[in-house]
C-alpha cells in the first residue's frame, strides 16, 4: 500500500509540475506576444530564465566550504531556505574547525533562513523521505 501511495504522489508531484511549467509557457507567450522584448530579453531568454530559476529551486544545498557572509547571502538570495542543509567537509576536515564553522554560522544573520532548520530539520525531513 505504501509503494502505491508513493507512486501516486510521485505522479501527481509530475503532473503538477507539468501543468506549472506550461502555465508560465503560456504567460510568457502571451506577454512576449508579437515578438516584443520585455527589458532588453526576448522571449527565448525568459524561458531560459525561468527554466533555470525552476531547476535551481530543486537542488539542496550544503553550507560546507562556505564560511561567511557573502556566500551564504547570496545563496539565501536564490535558494529556498528549506533546501539549506548544514555541511561540515567530515571527514576531511578536522573537528575543531567544524566547530569553528559552527559558531560563524551563528553569527551570521541570512534573511529568511531559519538556522535551526539548516542546522538539521531539513537535512531530517530530506532523509525522511
């Protein structure tokens, strides 16, 4: 019964996405109608740009090798926050500086990003799967 249910979401998650896809098709279509271009793009660049925006709002995302703000900002700019997951280099990295990476996580302030969420909920509800 699980593995139906399963397949059933995995389906459904498909058909979403589909539809959500051909929607902004559409929209995209409709507002480049006539070959216009929108700020310098044409209608080939917005898809592109939104195709990609698309695949990177899939992937997750670890904080290992990023140790500070710049990065981690701009990672909170395009990244959804539930896909953040704290990353540490374990084993190659040694212990003292994991910590270390630890309390500079702390300090950092990442607008819309919910420390206690990177720092293992994510990572659980990911696994959970």
């Amino acid at each position: 019964m699980n593995m139906l249910a399963f397949r059933a979401r995995y389906y459904v998650g498909v058909l979403t996405y589909l539809f959500n896809v051909a929607v902004y098709y559409f929209i995209w279509r409709a507002v480049y109608h006539g070959g216009a271009t929108v700020g310098g793009l044409t209608l080939d660049d917005m898809i592109t740009y939104v195709a990609v925006g698309w695949a990177i709002r899939s992937f997750y995302f670890d904080t290992a090798l990023s140790g500070g703000t710049p990065p981690l900002a701009a990672l909170a700019q395009v990244a959804d926050p539930d896909r953040i997951l704290f990353g540490t280099d374990f084993p190659f990295a040694p212990t003292f500086a994991i910590r270390n990476f630890g309390s500079v996580l702390d300090e950092i302030d990442m607008p819309g990003v919910e420390m206690t969420k990177v720092y293992g909920q994510n990572a659980s509800r990911l696994l959970a799967r």
